[in-house]
C-alpha cells in the first residue's frame, strides 16, 4: 500500500527547488526545504516571496492565502529535518557526486518506503538511483521552468524503478495541477531532447548573424506562436544550465545538432549566464525584470 503523501522534502531552494516548494505548499502540501547554509535559505525564501506576492498582485492569491502558503513551508539547513518525510524531490545544482551524497544521506535518515526523486534535467536517473539503497524507489521528477506557471513533469523510469513507484508519483504529479508525461531514462528525457537542439541552432543563426537576436526571437513568437523566442528563453533558462544539457545530450547521441554552438561558451567564460546574471543575450535589472537592453 502506497505511502499518503502529506509532507515533502525539498532539497535545494534555488530557482526550480523554490519554485517546486511553491507549487507543493500551494497544493496544501507541508513542505520541509533543505539548503546548504542560511544564504542559501535567505535566497530561497525571497524567491518564494516574490514569487507568490507576483500572484497576490495578480488577484490569484489573497494576503492571508500568502501567509498561509509560506507558513507551510519550514526551512532547514541539514538533510535530518526530513527523517518525516513522505516522500524526496531533490533539486540541487547537477553534478552526480553531490546527488549521490545527498540521496546516500537520505538513506539513513528517512523511512525505507520513502521515494527519491530527482529533478534533475541532464544527470541518468539510473546513475542516480545506484547510489542509493533502494534503486527500485528512485524515479526522475522533472519540472519545467517557471515551475509554478508550467504544467509539465516528466516522470522518468529507470530499468529498476518499481511499476507502482511511477504509478504513485504521476498521481501524485496530478494531484499537483501538473500534467504529468512518462519515459524511460534518456540524456533530455522528452522535452529537453527536442528542444534544445531548436535552442542551439538559434544561437548558431545569431553567431553567424543572420539575424539580429530581436528578429530571430521575433519570428518564432510571432509565426510560431512561442511564448518567448529561443535567445530570451536561453536567458530564462541559463546559458551554463543550456551547456550542460546539451554537453550531455551530445555525449549520449554524438547529434551534431546538440554539440553547444561556441558563442554559448564564450558568453559563460564572459559571465554572461542569462537573467540570473544580469545579462545574457539581453539585459535585466533583475532576475524577473523585463528587458533592459
Ligand atoms: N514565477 C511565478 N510565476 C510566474 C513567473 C515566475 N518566475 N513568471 C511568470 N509568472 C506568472 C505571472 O505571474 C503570470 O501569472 P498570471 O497570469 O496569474 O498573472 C503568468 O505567469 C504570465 O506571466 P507574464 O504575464 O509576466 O508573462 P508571459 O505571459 O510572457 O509568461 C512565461 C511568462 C510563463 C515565462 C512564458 O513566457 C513562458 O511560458 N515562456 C516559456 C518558458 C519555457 O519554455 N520554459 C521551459 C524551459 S526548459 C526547462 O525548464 C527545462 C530545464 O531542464 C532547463
């Protein structure tokens, strides 16, 4: 019989971690975040509240109904604050070993049924899950960015992953408003694998300017109906984050389309990694501001 999911451990408050806690205290979830120190916590939580005071601006959320979804939400700086978790999402920067240490940790500390997820967007689940003690109970839980406006999760199996294990967590997935997809453990899962080819050809067009970044952004949400265009959502995304997709995704496949476009490398040597640092292929004031330049 599958565990009731009442509370979740997040571990990682950076963008998609805090934006995942939103999404679970919205669905009146209780939430017990993990970052690695009382900065990481700091930025986490002004995430969270900018994040949700963007919702009360916009009439979906009352002040009260703000209060309460933060309150439901307790952060903590060591992975023994989730011994009473129902269930894992880790979402920490990708890098296998840190992952490995974390859900190693996690092993000890919470109940044996307990399942990990990983959000991760470029890292093998299966790789995951061998460094664990329950192999069987670990999937992939991948959202998309902004995650409290995206519908999207794709569950990923591996080999190993338990039948009701994919079953409990799509369930889960809709319990959370999401849209849930399921797959079988590939370098870009679905989403990513399409996309990102798309991505690095535009960046390879602006390279070569063909086109200045604004047509080239212009064409595709204007004829195409995209929401942003591809150089504007590299910046949403991260240029270093995008690097490391593709790298990955290339490595699997050897699909010249996913070999990163050397102008991407170029722009992170130089700092430029998008919204979070201020300048990508455009300008922001901040993170969340529009375009400056
Ligand atoms: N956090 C919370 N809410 C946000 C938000 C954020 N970061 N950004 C936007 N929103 C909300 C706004 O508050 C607004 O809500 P409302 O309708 O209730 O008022 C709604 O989203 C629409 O926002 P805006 O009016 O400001 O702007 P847009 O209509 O242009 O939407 C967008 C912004 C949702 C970012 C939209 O442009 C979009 O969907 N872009 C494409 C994003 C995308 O493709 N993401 C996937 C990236 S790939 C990925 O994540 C995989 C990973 O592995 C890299």
């Amino acid at each position: 019989m599958a565990r009731e999911i009442s509370t979740v451990g997040v571990v990682g408050l950076g963008t998609m971690g805090a934006g995942i806690a939103e999404v679970l205290a919205r669905s009146g979830l209780d939430v017990v975040a993990v970052e690695l120190d009382a900065a990481g916590v700091a930025r986490g939580l002004g995430h969270l509240r900018h994040s949700t005071a963007r919702a009360v601006a916009g009439g979906k959320l009352t002040d009260a109904g703000q209060t309460a979804l933060l309150g439901r939400i307790r952060c903590g700086t060591s992975l023994s604050e989730l011994s009473e978790v129902d269930l894992v999402i880790e979402a920490i920067p990708e890098s296998l070993a840190a992952k490995a240490e974390v859900f190693a940790r996690l092993d000890e500390i919470t109940g044996a049924d307990v399942v990990f997820a990983s959000n991760t967007s470029s890292l093998s689940i299966t790789e995951i899950g061998v460094h664990t003690a329950r192999p069987g109970k670990v999937v992939g839980m991948h959202f998309f960015n902004p995650a409290p406006v995206l519908e999207l999760v794709e569950v990923v199996r591996t080999v190993v992953t338990e039948p009701e294990v994919v079953e409990e967590v799509v369930a889960f997935a809709r319990r959370l408003g999401k849209a849930p997809v399921v797959m079988g453990d590939r370098a870009g899962f679905i989403a990513n694998a399409l996309l990102f080819g798309y991505l690095n050809h535009a960046v390879r067009m602006y390279e070569q300017r063909y086109a200045t970044r604004e047509d080239l952004d212009a064409a595709m949400r204007y004829g195409c109906g995209y929401p942003m265009g591809p150089l504007a959502l590299l910046d949403l995304i991260g240029l270093d984050t995008a690097q490391e997709i593709l790298d990955t995704m290339y490595h699997q496949s050897r699909n010249r389309l996913h070999a990163p476009a050397p102008l991407l490398k170029q722009m992170i040597t130089a700092g430029r990694l998008g919204r979070k640092s201020g300048r990508g292929f455009y300008a922001y004031e901040s993170p969340d501001s529009p375009v400056v330049v």
